[in-house]
C-alpha cells in the first residue's frame, strides 16, 4: 500500500501532540521578566520537547520520501512511535510540577527513549517491507546514528536516580546529534 494516509495521520497526531505541548505552557503570573523566570524550566523542557517530537516529524517524512510502499508491520510500528511521542506532554507537565524530580527526569527520557525504539521499528518495518536492497536499507547503512540515540537513552535513563542534570545533558546530546542534517537520506534521494 502507499504511504500517504499514514504520512498524514502522523502529520495530524504530532501536530495536536505540539498543540498539547504549548496549550500546558503556564502564563507567568505577573508582567516582570522575573515572572517569566519562574516559567523557565517549563519553557526548557517545552523547547526541548518541541525540537524533539519537530526532529521526529522532518525525519519521518525522509523515511517515506524514500521508500513510500508500505505494509501492517509498518503501520503498527508508526503507532507504536505516534503512542509515545503522544506522552510528551504529560511527561513534559510532571516535570514542571515536580521541578524535575528524579523520577520525572527518568520518565521523560524513558518516554524519548521508546520514542527512538518506535522510530528505530519503523525504519525496520520500512525496510522489511522494501528489501534490504531499498534506497532507505542504503542510507542508514549500519545506522550509527539511531544504534547510538538508542544507547545515548539507555545510559540516561539510570544515570537521572544519580545526576538528573547529566541525564539532561544527554538527552540534549540526543537532539544535537539529530539535529544536524543527515546526509545520508539526500545521498539516495529520488531523482
């Protein structure tokens, strides 16, 4: 089958997912800039909440650009991936109502780090259905990048019960490793 309605299912779940996020932000209290200082963790964990779940989105549009025929596999994988990132929000809440506890802090990378493993699916759902021969087989090549997000949350999560600020550090390595444009999908791009 193709792509499309699955492209735009997520398209939709990860744009109310955004909406969810920014609707839990907190007006501050007063109209000083120490009153926006109050809100900063909040808006610490929602800008690195937004990136995270916007990274998602632009890579899972490369996933489909290169390989549009899909199957079931894939499309419980998705979901698997959509459940997770649908979490963020709450995760994202407990945060700030806990002024990120221990447990929080474990929760939100526990919710990142399935996220990846959804995502990590998804591209083996793809691939699966595709071949190992396919343009996204190609790209990801030993795929470094997603074995390496995988590990990153696996320290992460145990390393918040000792620092949860390192495990913070290392959830924003995450992002940074993923925010950098991945050459490997244009290398394979349609013609």
């Amino acid at each position: 089958m193709n792509s499309k309605r699955l492209e735009a299912f997520t398209d939709g779940v990860i744009a109310i997912i955004i909406t969810i996020m920014v609707l839990e932000l907190k007006v501050p209290s007063g109209g000083s800039l120490a009153d926006l200082a109050q809100c900063l963790p909040l808006l610490i964990a929602y800008l690195l909440s937004f990136v995270n779940v916007g990274l998602y989105w632009n890579n899972h549009h490369h996933l489909f650009q290169l390989n549009p025929r899909i199957d079931g596999r894939v499309l419980w994988a998705n979901l698997f991936l959509l459940f997770w990132l649908s979490l963020v929000p709450f995760v994202i809440r407990w945060l700030d109502e806990s002024a990120w506890s221990t447990g929080a802090t474990a929760a939100y990378g526990m919710v990142l780090g399935a996220a990846a493993i959804g995502y990590f699916l998804t591209e083996r759902a793809i691939i699966a259905c595709n071949g190992a021969g396919s343009r996204l087989a190609r790209a990801l090549g030993m795929d470094w990048k997603g074995w390496g997000t995988l590990a990153i949350y696996g320290a992460a999560i145990p390393l918040s019960f000792v620092s949860r600020w390192l495990a913070v550090a290392l959830y924003v390595l995450v992002v940074a490793l993923w925010f950098v444009p991945d050459r490997r999908f244009a290398r394979v791009a349609l013609p």
